[in-house]
C-alpha cells in the first residue's frame, strides 16, 4: 500500500494516509476559491479510515452549516475541507502532498463559478456544479 504525506507550509500540521485515494479533481466553486486565494484549487479526496494527523491538530473555521476547513493555527495554510455531507472522506488539497506523483485529477467541478480569465485548456469533463463522481469541496 502508499503511504503519503502532507503538511502546512511551516510544518506544524502534518498527515499521511495510505491506501488509495477516491478521487482526485480541480474544485473552481468560490468559497474554495476565496480559502485558497488561488482561481482554483485541485483536492485528493481520502478514505476518513485511512488518514491521520502526525503533527498538531489543525485548526477549524466553520465557513458554512456542516462545513469545516481545517487550517494550521501557526502559518494559517489551509489543509483539508471535511463536510457533513461526505461523511466518509476526507478532502487534502493536493499540493500539500510531499509526493503527489502518480495522482492526476479527473475533472474540473464548479466550472461554472470559474474565474473568468482561467482558460480550461485540458481535456477533462468540466461540470458546471460538483461534478459526477468524485465529491468535491464546495
């Protein structure tokens, strides 16, 4: 089985997890947007059973009814997004993998609330909402 790692910018906050991932895919929607400060932003979604954090517990910022994202309280990087309504994984942003080779995302959901000057030049199914498949931030 892979194990993989993650962490924060300053190293506080650190996870692994192994096995495989669900899914992988871009998230366009605007709150994900606004957490990262980036057009878009690519999440691993994880099995809740096959993660743990090794590190400090990640702070949490309740961004709306049901939904968490987690964040180190020292550097304020974000780190995941967990949600009532997928109750079974876990999202990692992708980028704070130590080692993301081999992990290519699969679609571009919330391609509606895409910034406007980002031009979708791939391949990938591009959905206006969450997507068909994996379940994405938002």
């Amino acid at each position: 089985m892979t194990l993989r790692k993650g962490r924060c910018l300053c190293g506080a906050v650190s996870y692994q997890y192994e096995g495989p991932e669900n899914w992988v895919a871009h998230c366009h929607c605007e709150s994900c947007r606004r957490n990262t400060s980036s057009p878009f932003t690519t999440f691993v979604g994880v099995p809740r059973t096959a993660y743990r954090f090794t590190g400090i517990e990640p702070a949490v910022y309740n961004s709306s009814p049901g939904v968490r994202r987690l964040f180190c309280p020292e550097c304020g990087s974000p780190v995941a997004f967990d949600a009532d309504h997928y109750p079974d994984e876990i999202h990692f942003y992708l980028a704070a993998l130590e080692d993301a080779s081999g992990l290519e995302p699969v679609q571009h959901g919330f391609a509606g609330e895409k910034v406007p000057w980002v031009t979708l030049g791939d391949d990938l199914p591009k959905y206006l909402h969450g997507g068909s498949g994996p379940k994405l931030g938002g």
